[in-house]
C-alpha cells in the first residue's frame, strides 16, 4: 500500500458501536428493540408513520449522549493529512464521522439528523423530532420523513461511490456485517478495477473471503493502527 494515492473507506455499524450506538442488527435480529421489517421498509411507514418517525426520532435525540471514538477520530486524521483522492463512504445514519472532523464524506443511507420531502425530494437539517404530516419548508407539502434509505429504495449517491471504486488503489472495509447489498458488493468491484482490499472487523464477516486482508479486533485499536502506517508512507 505504500504507493496508494487514491483511498475509498466503507464503514458500518461496528464503527460506532464501540460510541454506544447500537448495531444494526441486535440479537434476535432486532434493532433497538423493534423487528427491522416494522421501522426500516416503505411499507412500515406507510402502514404505521407514527411507529416509524417516532423510532427515528428517538435515535436523532440519542446522539447528544454519544461522542466519536478512536476510530472515527482516527479516519478525520487521514482525511485532513491524507494528500491523495479519499472517499470515506459511511452506511451508518449517526454523524460521528462529521464530529470528529470527516469533510471527504458521503452516507449512503442518509441521515438522522436530515428530513426528506417525499413530495419534493428536499433534504433539509432536522434536529428536533419530526412528527407524521410536517410540513416541507420548501414546497410547503405536509410531506417530510426521516431522511433514511429504507430496505427497497435506492443508496444515495451510487454513481459517485462506483466512480471512486473504479479509481482506488485501496478499499477498506471497517465494521461492516458484509450481508447488506449493495455495500456488500464493493469490495468485489474494487478488486476488479485491481485495488488492494483490506478489512478492519471486530470478527470476520460475510464477505471476509473476498478481502485480500482481513484484520480481527476492535475499531478503535485497528483503525488507529492503519491509519497511522497510511501516513507514514506519506510523512
């Protein structure tokens, strides 16, 4: 990796969980307490958009009570020092990476703290709780809803992530299940375009076959660690 120049970063759930932030899928295959098919699907929402907003709402006011880690901290640094193309692609909905300092950042399942329009297609900073029927600052529509990519709808920004693919030299996968497409896939099309691949994971995952590199332990010793032997090729 010491010739690298250009770097693409996926992270998941494993990333923020050493913050307090529940994973994705808990035991039982539940997701703070509720089945993901019931808070996380267009259908939910449809048939129930108090239960979902009210979950939504819940999670946006839990993040005043976490703080980014070593890793997230550690990620911010090789985005500030990091003198080559670096696209950190985070499935997660908290705003962890933000705080520690992350700029080259793109989340692919939205935001907690982002409201949607489903009328207009608006995206506008939300940070209160955001009941069924509120109305869109910029149509007017009493339309908004949690600005997250539920199961069935479209990651954002998936032209930009595979173009940033096609061109890496290294694509890491950090605290990721390897079972959620299309994420899943990336490192698949990484190594197509012939970029090395390196997995950072708390235990091997999924897709952990597909890695030329796969590393066990926790993300706030295994990300430090990476990104400090990054730099150095750079220093």
């Amino acid at each position: 990796m010491s010739d690298a120049d250009s770097i693409v970063i996926l992270t998941g759930a494993g990333v923020s969980a050493e913050s307090g932030i529940a994973t994705f899928r808990g035991p039982g295959g539940l997701w703070e307490g509720h089945r993901v098919e019931d808070v996380c699907t267009p259908q939910a929402l449809a048939r129930d958009p108090t239960l979902v907003h009210r979950f939504y709402d819940l999670r946006r006011a839990a993040l005043v009570r976490v703080q980014p880690n070593a890793a997230h901290l550690a990620l911010a640094r090789l985005d500030a020092m990091w003198p080559g193309e670096l696209l950190i692609v985070t499935q997660n909905v908290d705003d962890l990476h933000e705080r520690a300092g992350a700029r080259r950042l793109l989340h692919m399942h939205g935001e907690l703290r982002s409201a949607l329009c489903a009328a207009c297609g608006d995206q506008s900073r939300w940070e209160q709780d955001l009941p069924p029927r509120t109305t869109c600052p910029q149509c007017g529509a009493a339309a908004l809803r949690p600005d997250i990519v539920f199961f069935g709808e479209m990651p954002y920004r998936m032209e930009v992530i595979e173009a940033a693919l096609a061109r890496a030299d290294i694509f890491v996968s950090i605290g990721t299940s390897g079972a959620v497409y299309p994420a899943a896939g990336f490192v698949q099309t990484a190594r197509w375009h012939g970029a090395d691949t390196l997995e950072l994971n708390l235990e091997p995952s999924a897709g952990s076959h597909l890695f030329a590199e796969s590393r066990t332990g926790p993300a706030g010793v295994l990300v430090p660690e990476w990104v400090d032997a990054m730099l150095a090729t750079v220093a």
